[in-house]
C-alpha cells in the first residue's frame, strides 16, 4: 500500500511540494500532467471538475482561448485599417483609383492566407500581425506602381523595397521559433504577393 508518508519519502524534491497534505480526511495533491496523447483524457478531467471532484487547470488550454481572443480582436483591426485606408485614398485620388490601389493589398492577404491554409498551417495571432505590416508596406508597392511617372524607375524601387523587406523580414520565417515563423511567413507571403498584383492592377491607372 502507497501510503502518503511512503510517497513523499520516496518522491523527488520538484514533486514533494506538490502535497497539500489532509484535511478532515481529506487528501489533496496537485499533479502535473505531461505526454499526453488523448485529448478525451482532458475532456474526462473536465467533466469530473464540474462534479466538484477536482480541480482542472489547463493551462494550454486558457493560453489557447487567449490567443484565440487576440487573433479575433487583430483580424478586426486588420479589417478596419483597410478600410480606414480605402476612405483617405477615396478622398484624394476618387472612388475607381482607389478601388485599384486597394485592390492590391486586398487580394494579397486572401491569397497569403490561402497559401497558409494549402500548408495546413492553422492561422494564428501572430500571422495575422504579420499580415498587418504586410498591408502597409504592400499599400506603398500599390501607391508608387499607380502614381509614378517614370515607369522603370519605380519599378526598380520597388523591387530594391521587397529584397531589403525580405532580408529584414522575411527570413523570420526560417526561425526554430513557431510565433516568430508564424510573422515572418505571413509577411514574406504578403508583400511578395503584393510585388506581383501591383503592376496587374495599377497599369490601367496610370493610362487613365
């Protein structure tokens, strides 16, 4: 028989403070749960901690639930600056001019966002912030294709701009690091899309 006494002689230094010791009969002991496999073990924990037989933290989880909350609060605002971005370009270069000029961050996020999901890569807190930097700095690939004059040289300009933000950047996406991978792939993904949509979108603007 594993008596208490016994367990706490035989159990290392990490694990005896875990005893909480009795009460009126009552044993308690905080046990740390580690290599779990079978997630219908921790919904097992779950309905035995709303029968008041024990106490569950789950710390992954309630970290989980965070992020999730904050990735659903920085989508929001990545909707509201495109759209925030929309009214000021609509009041100084016209309604068509913008919808092009918008056109090109827009499509630039769905098809990042598309290349994640073919990935099976699940869209984190930390992709989304990626793709907010990714939308100001493919806003400018957008703004100098559609109102630079001189054609080449914008183009090498922003050619020279989507290295140096790849080299800044983008090469987050090969850290060992899963959040810091998670900003640098989003990013690279948006501007380099982006790169590519500017001149499909701003040409006809320019000839107008």
């Amino acid at each position: 028989v594993l008596t208490p006494e016994k367990w706490i002689e035989s159990a290392g230094p990490q694990w005896k403070s875990l005893w909480l010791g009795c009460n009126n009969g009552v044993c308690s002991l905080v046990t740390r749960l580690t290599g779990i496999k079978n997630s219908d073990v921790l919904e097992s924990l779950k309905k035995l901690e709303l029968s008041n037989e024990i106490l569950f933290v789950d710390t992954i989880g309630d970290i989980n639930q965070m992020l999730e909350k904050y990735r659903h609060i920085a989508s929001i605002f990545l909707v509201v600056a495109m759209l925030v971005i929309g009214f000021f370009l609509m009041i100084f270069l016209g309604l068509i001019q913008s919808c092009k000029i918008l056109a090109v961050p827009l499509i630039a996020q769905v098809f990042a966002l598309a290349t994640l999901g073919l990935l099976n890569l699940p869209i984190s807190m930390f992709h989304v912030f990626g793709l907010l930097l990714a939308l100001g700095i493919s806003m400018d690939y957008s703004i100098f294709q559609s109102v630079g004059k001189h054609q080449q040289t914008v183009a090498m300009a922003v050619l020279l701009s989507l290295i140096t933000s790849l080299l800044a950047f983008g090469l987050l996406a090969s850290s060992s690091t899963a959040f810091i991978q998670a900003f640098g792939l989003s990013l690279a993904l948006g501007i380099f899309y982006a790169f590519m949509l500017a001149p499909l979108f701003t040409y006809k603007t320019r000839k107008d």
